[in-house]
C-alpha cells in the first residue's frame, strides 16, 4: 500500500515538473521578442550611421573590415554576427507564431538560442498549467512515472505464497 502511495506522489511530482516545459518555452518566447527588438534597434542605429556617411549597411561593414585599426575590424565581425543572430531569432519567432501549440515545443527544442536559454533558466518562474500543452504534459508525465513505478512494484514484490491447509489431515 505504501508503494502505491510512493508512485502515486512522485507521479504527480513528475506530472508538475513535465507541466513546466510548455511554461519554460513560453517565459522563452517573451525574451526572445526582447532580444530581436534590442537587436534592432542596434541594427537601425548601425544603419543610420552608415546611411549618414553614404554607405549602406553592406558596404559599412565592408569598410570596417578593412580598416588597419583593430578595433573597428572586430567591431565589423561584431556587427555581422549581430545581424546574422537578428535574422535567425526573427526567423524562430516567425516559426513559433506559423505553428500551433504543441508544434512551437518542437521548434524550441530544435532551434533554441543558448545564451537566451540561459538566461531564461536564470530567471524561470514556474507555473500552474493552465493551457492544453500544460495540462497534457502534466498527465504525460503523471502517467509515464506511474507505469513505470508501478510496473518496477510488480517486478520486485516479493511474491506471496499460498498456503493450503488440509482440512482433514492437519487438525
């Protein structure tokens, strides 16, 4: 019976911890639409700055790159990798805003930006469920745990032997 009980809790422990993947993707989902607004804007300033001395953003880039300073040749790569991480981040929100629900976690765990991870761990709040994605995934992991406790139970319990009494021979 205590078995049971076991199962039962670390079950619906299981079930709570698989509820917060579809949270943890969405708490994702809003920091990445801060990284591209961010990017942007730096992207728009470096542009701006371009378009004032008659460059475009290619031909900037071009420029600095072979600039004999150091320092704005490095700033040349920073800012085409800026660019290219725009365009990447932008093309995984359009993926999440073009899926439905259970399809975004697929893009998630296929195109995730590492150091946004990080940082959405760092400050990640749980929450109850309250969407389809949660509420399955809670029962998902409810019921993986259980069967598999409850399967291990079956599997290593001691097995009860019966005893017959002979009514006319033992009395």
């Amino acid at each position: 019976m205590i078995s049971r009980f076991i199962a039962f809790v670390l079950a619906v422990t299981a079930g709570i911890l698989a509820s917060q993947a579809p949270e943890f993707a969405q708490q994702y989902r809003q920091r990445l639409g801060g990284a591209i607004d961010e990017l942007a804007r730096v992207i728009d300033n470096f542009d701006q700055d371009a378009a004032a001395s008659g460059n475009t953003q290619p031909a900037a880039l071009a420029l600095m790159a072979r600039n004999s300073e150091p320092l704005v040749r490095s700033q040349s790569v920073s800012m085409a990798q800026t660019i290219i991480r725009h365009e990447r981040l932008s093309e995984q929100q359009a993926a999440f805003e073009n899926n439905p629900p259970f399809a975004r976690l697929v893009v998630f765990f296929r195109e995730f930006d590492g150091p946004l991870v990080e940082s959405t761990l760092r400050s990640f709040e749980p929450a109850v469920p309250a969407t389809a994605e949660g509420i399955v995934f809670a029962g998902i992991g409810f019921l993986v745990i259980y069967v598999v406790l409850r399967g291990l139970g079956l599997l290593f319990r001691p097995r009860r032997r019966r005893h017959h009494r002979h009514a006319a021979g033992n009395a």
